[in-house]
C-alpha cells in the first residue's frame, strides 16, 4: 500500500471532479496520504482487483457558527427588550479527509495535488507501501516533490489507533446470515494491547502495546498474494474480487476432504465433527472429475482462511491476548472473507477469541502516513468525530456495490472527521466505562424500531428545513440552502434503510446527530436560535413568581413541586412532533398547562418514594446535573431544583452543550441566563460568588449523550469535587441514551416520554413520566 503526505499546504475549493465541498481562507499544514495495494498494482481501467488508492488530507474549514451577545441592560440598551442578540459568524476548523478511489485515476489525483494542495514551501510527499515505489517517478516527476517513504507497518499501527480511538463503533463481529450482520463493538477507554492481523500478499501479526511500542511477532508467506496467485492458477480468474464472488457461489465440500468422507461419520474419540474438513483439496485427489471453479475457489478460501485463523489464535493465546483485530487487502469488507475468517478464529479459538474486523481498515495505512506527514499540527493532540454528512459508511467498502459512485472520478468511498474544540473522555462516575453503551436501542437490531423512526425523521424533514430558513430571513439563498439539506438529509436516510450499519450502529442518537452534521454542512448552525431567545426572555420573567410559590410550601409539599416542576419543563421540546404541534397553534400554552399534561402517580416508572426518603438524609457533596432545553426548561424547571439543592449544602456542576442542537440550551447561552438569574437570587449569586455552582460545557453538540466523549474538563471538576449525584433529564438524554447507564454514584434519570410510538412500548401513554433513581450496584 502507498501513502502520499504532503506538508505545508494552502486548501481551496476543489475541482468538480473531487467529491468534496470546502473552502478555506488561511494557510494550514496540510498532509496528504495515498494508500494502495502492493499486491494489485495493475493499474488497468476496470480492474477492481484491490488497485486503489486512498488519499488522504488536512483541510480548513470555513462555516458559521451562531453567536450569542448579552444586551447590556444598564446602558444604551437598557430598554431593548430581549435578554441577547444572536448573530452568525465565520469560523474556520480543521477537517481530514480519506478518500479512496482506483489507480486509473492516479494522475487526476497528484493534479489536484498540483493545482489546490501544494505551495511552494511544500517541498517533500510521505508515502508508504508498494506503491510507493510504483509511483515515485511519476509523484516527483509531476509535483516536482521528493518522495519520502515511511515504514509500512508503523503507518499501519499509526491509523489502527487513530480510528480506534476516534470512532466509537470502529470495530465489529461479523455473523453471516445474522440480522444484523455487523454487530458493532464498545471501544474499551484503553484500546490497549491488542493484536493486529493485517492480511497482504503475506500474513503480518503485530502486538500493539501503546501508542508507540508495538513488535511483529510473527507472520506467515500464506496469505492473500497466495489466494490470489493460486485461485489465478486454477480458476484462470486474474480478478481479486471475481475469485472472492466465485468462492461466495461455491461448495468447498465438493472439493474438501471431511472427516466423515474418512471415517463415515464423526470422530467423537478426538471430539471430531462429521463436517470439519480433513484435507483441503483431498477429493480432488481421488475423484475422477472436473471441478467447477466456484467450488475449488472456496475450497481455497477456507484453507487460506483456516491458516490465517490458527496461526492469529496461537498468537493471541501466547500472549494473553483478547482483542485481534483483522485488516489488510484480503478483508476489504468483503463478507465472504469476513465469514471464513471468523469461523476459523471461533473454532481454532473454542469461543475464547473474536474475530473484530474495522470500518475504515482500508485506510489505515493512508491514515498513518499523514499523522507521520502533519508533525507540525499534531492531530493526535486533539479529538475528532466523524462527520456523517460527508462520509459514505460502510456499504461501499466492496467498488463492485455501487459503482456508479465511480463514474465521474474513480471514487466510491469516503470518511471525513473533524477536529472538536475540546479534547473528550470518558465521565469517571461511570461504573464501568468497558461496557458502557450510550444508546438504549440498536436500530440495526430492531427493525420494528429503524423503520419507526427512519419514518419519523422523514415526516420531520420538511418542517426542519423550514425552521433552517426561518432563523436567517436576511439570506438570499437561506432557501435553496435549505433545499440541498432536505435532499442530502433524506438521501442519508434511505441509504440507512438498506444499510442500517453504514455508519456502526443505528441509534436515534445518530439520526440526530446526522442531521445535525447536514445542517451545519449548508450553513445552518442553529435553526431555533430565534425560538430560544424568545422563550428564554419569556421564561425569566416568571422565575421569582415560581420561586415565591414553592418557598411558601411544607417542605416534603416543595420536594414534590420541584420535580412536578423539572418534569414540566422538560415538555417543552421542539424535537418532539407532538409538543412542537401544541407550541406553534397555542402561544398561550405555559408552565402551568405543561403541568396539567403529565401523567399522575404513579408513574410509568416512579422512585420518587426513594428518592424522598434518600432527602431526608444527609445532603449529597456535588450534583452534576445534564441539562435539556431552553426557556422554561432550564429557568423554571432545572434553576428552582439547583436551587434547592445549594439550600442543603450542595455543590452543583451544571453541564451544558458546546453547541446548538435543537432548541437546546448552549453553554453561551447559559451564562446570559444565569447572570439574570444571580441578579433575582440571592442563593443562586451567592453560590456563584463562592464557587458553589459552576457551568461547563459538554463538549458535545447533541440532543443525546455519550458519556464516553465528554469535555476533559468537565471530567477534571467533576473528580476534584467528589461529584455523588448525577443527575440526566429529558428523552434524548435519559430514554434514547443512558436509560441503562450504571454509575459509582447515586443518579437521578428523568424525562417525559412525548413520542406516542415510544410510550406505547414502553407500556405508558403520551406524557408519560419517567422518574428513575438508581444508586450503585452492589
């Protein structure tokens, strides 16, 4: 494989021939990777046999970002009615982009290098891999570049953490025949040691111990090149992927030799079944026949596959080894491949061993030559996120499935990620960080539940784009804007109802977070800006009567109307179909109406008992508390409920999205609020005043939450103040994510379930009251 990286580069818009859509405004490093074969370095049109190459490259990003400014009330703006101003600013990001497309189209790719990528202080291309040597004239020849090769098993080792660590459903079991097939993996907090079976023309087998010391411990010459070579000889098939769909047709059994062709039947005194295969090839030995050529290349496959498999169980077992990860040209998403690799590992290995296949294994290497190639900007100083707008998943890792994403331009597969403001990790409360799963259901496991909501968002979709253009009505082109979103968005959707696994698992928490990505694609940042201003202004004005109200009651008489109150609040949500009907035809509709909605005790799930009683008791040291919404939400549900728990000698960490999601209440926009809150309470200025009550940001942009990918710093507070409660409200947060979550802690998960489809399974109605307090496991 070969790896381009070349450094020191300006971006702009590419030509129309490169599928991808950025324009940058200032110098940034840049790297450049390619990544081919060595095994497949044909170079012929046509020829899908593994020649291709995979560039890869640091961009900048420009796009808008929503800003949010308090008035100064005191001053010349003190009779402007709202709380802030809202406006739209250019920002510029970081972005990679991986890229594969076949060698016929090398000289388009190094003259797009040539024309977009290179200035003249670029003076040296990183490459790795066969190809390497294949292309270095032509490389220094048409980029007038030294050509500095990397070693290829480093660039290999380089990527494999890289998406490890970056992309949380990297990592898969493949179960032919299952529903689904890819069955996605949680990336343990420490990805480390692992081993690493990559399969080219031979086999390597690497232990990886850390992110810079890793051995190859072992290996063999029978591996893909031999496959290839030999089923070349017998089937006179030159074509990689047409010998891999020769052997998907075939029957090995007519050309292997089994144990009960030898001894009739099973062999139970060696614990022997009747169908394991005795001699690879053995029939054609003493069978006077011709064999098809489906059959001889299956029967090849599995002995291929059944080498690989033992030699990489012996390895694992020798070295104590778990977590075996598979790559290389062989595997190239190939379900065939994926199918007798895993059966040889479960058997050799008795269960004791998975095999795990990667999403973007067919970029490692191409990975790994550009971090060695962006030394300057070091991108492993930062977290990254796939962006699903720009990313084509998982169904077209095999060029023969859609081939007409090759017509204009050789490419068929792409993965772009981009640069986060803020380094994530996992929330230390977390019980057991390993297994923690975000979401509460997999829609590539539920089919009833994917066509549910794939329906859901695809109603939705027209009153999204709606509201995009509704929040910029000074831009000109706001509408056709909004148009391309409504295509890209709904194109996602339908390539997610054929190939649910595009993008790992399929959960309500990446249908969101996808639109989102399409959103901010065509410059919509945050589409309800304007509905949380307003809400937000709104909701102030009414904070010291709600506050009066509940100190003139018992105190068992409050605690109740606390959490009546933060239950009311949470219905006021914009991403739910039947509140945002009831918000945009009744404007009168407030706190005391949302409170007449809910449903009464008991609850659809109700610990309010133990919870009462828990009050009673001595007060907690530090809540972390996961806000939702703008507005009433946040001022007259979540504040009167902190403010509570100041009163008993809480401290309270009070964590808010990064960015715009929905009507979600932002970090920026927090502190404005709060700042008016401190000025009607004197607890709540009190406790700002004394450290008491701190806002974070999340580091997410969400509707849902991943507690495994939370700001660093975040994670930080919550340690240094012996954080004890954690407390998640609203569905997004506490129903679609973390319902299941266990924590370290005492927890408090709350929501009101405003999806009729979501309340009738889970045995509730529409408002149905989710009140779920939980402490440790024992």
């Amino acid at each position: 494989m070969h790896s381009l990286a070349v450094t020191s580069g300006r971006p702009q818009r590419p030509t129309s021939w490169f599928p991808t859509r950025e324009k940058a405004t200032r110098k940034q490093d840049n790297a450049i990777a390619g990544e081919e074969c060595d095994c497949t370095c044909r170079g012929q049109r046509g020829n899908t046999g593994g020649s291709l190459t995979k560039l890869a490259y640091y961009s900048t990003v420009q796009h808008k970002v929503a800003k949010v400014k308090s008035f100064d009330h005191t001053g010349k703006d003190a009779d402007h009615e709202l709380l802030y101003e809202i406006s739209e600013q250019e920002e510029i990001t970081a972005r990679l982009h991986f890229i594969k497309f076949e060698n016929t189209y090398i000289e388009t790719c190094l003259d797009f290098i040539k024309d977009h990528l290179v200035n003249t202080e670029t003076k040296v291309i990183k490459a790795t891999g066969g190809g390497a040597y294949k292309f270095k004239d032509l490389i220094e020849k048409k980029l007038g570049l030294n050509v500095d090769k990397e070693d290829e098993i480093t660039c290999l080792i380089k990527g494999c953490n890289f998406v490890l660590k970056n992309i949380p459903h990297e990592a898969f079991v493949y179960v032919k025949h299952g529903d689904p097939e890819f069955r996605f993996q949680t990336t343990h907090p420490n990805i480390f040691p692992y081993l690493l079976v990559n399969i080219g023309s031979g086999v390597s087998v690497i232990k990886v111990e850390t992110e810079d010391k890793f051995e190859r411990i072992g290996g063999s010459s029978i591996g893909g090149g031999t496959f290839w070579g030999l089923g070349a000889l017998l089937t006179k098939t030159k074509r990689f992927d047409e010998l891999l769909q020769l052997a998907a047709r075939g029957q090995h059994t007519n050309v292997d030799m089994l144990v009960k062709d030898i001894y009739g039947g099973a062999y139970q005194i060696l614990g022997l079944t009747g169908n394991l295969i005795a001699s690879s090839f053995g029939k054609s030995a003493t069978a006077d026949k011709e064999f098809s050529k489906e059959d001889m290349a299956k029967s090849l496959l599995h002995m291929i596959s059944n080498d690989i498999g033992q030699l990489a169980c012996l390895y694992a077992k020798q070295h104590n080894l778990s977590q075996v990860y598979f790559g290389g040209f062989f595997i190239r998403g190939h379900p065939v491949t994926m199918h007798t690799i895993t059966y040889s590992i479960n058997f050799f290995s008795k269960g004791e061993v998975q095999a795990l296949f990667l999403r973007h294994e067919g970029y490692l290497g191409a990975i790994g030559a550009f971090l060695k190639g962006a030394e300057q900007d070091n991108p492993n100083l930062y977290s990254w996120g796939e962006n699903y707008a720009g990313s084509s998943g998982l169904m077209s890792t095999s060029p023969d499935i859609f081939p007409m994403q090759r017509s204009r331009s050789g490419t068929f597969d792409m993965l772009e990620m981009d640069r986060l403001e803020r380094q994530v990790v996992n929330l230390p409360l977390l019980y057991d960080p390993s297994s923690y799963i975000p979401d509460s259901v997999d829609l590539t496991e539920d089919a009833m539940a994917r066509e549910y909501w794939l329906s859901c968002f695809e109603e939705a979709l027209e009153g999204v784009a709606k509201r995009a253009v509704a929040s910029q009505p000074d831009a000109k082109d706001a509408t056709d804007r909004a148009q391309k979103f409504q295509q890209k968005y709904w194109n996602k959707l339908q390539t997610l109802r054929h190939q649910p696994f595009a993008y790992g698992s399929l959960t309500v928490r990446s249908l969101l977070d996808t639109r989102e990505h399409c959103l901010n694609e065509f410059n919509f940042p945050d589409p309800y800006s304007k509905v949380k201003q307003k809400e937000n202004d709104i909701a102030l004005r009414y904070y010291q009567s709600v506050i009066n109200s509940l100190d003139s009651l018992a105190w068992e008489e409050k605690q109740f109307a606390l959490v009546k109150g933060l239950l009311a609040g949470n219905v006021f949500d914009w991403g739910a179909k039947a509140v945002s009907e009831v918000l945009e035809s009744d404007q009168e509709f407030g706190f005391e109406a949302a409170k007449q909605k809910l449903q009464a005790r008991p609850w659809l799930v109700d610990s309010y008992s133990k919870w009462i009683e828990r009050l009673k008791g001595p007060p907690h040291k530090c809540a972390l508390i996961f806000v939702d919404n703008s507005g009433i939400d946040i001022i007259l549900g979540i504040f009167p409920f902190v403010r509570e728990l100041l009163s008993r000698g809480t401290e309270v960490i009070l964590a808010c999205n990064s960015g715009p999601a929905l009507n979600d209440v932002t970090f920026n926009e927090s502190l404005i609020v709060i700042e008016r809150i401190a000025a009607m309470d004197s607890i709540i200025q009190s406790a700002l005043q004394d450290d008491r009550l701190t806002l974070v940001q999340t580091g997410t942009s969400s509707p849902c939450l991943d507690l495994s990918r939370l700001d660093k710093g975040l994670a930080m507070l919550v340690k240094e103040r012996n954080t004890d409660l954690v407390i998640i409200e609203g569905m997004g947060r506490a129903i679609h994510t973390n319902y299941y979550a266990t924590f370290q802690c005492e927890s408090l998960k709350l929501a009101v379930i405003k999806n009729s489809w979501l309340a009738e399974r889970l045995g509730g109605k529409l408002f149905s009251v989710v009140f779920k307090y939980e402490t440790p496991p024992l």
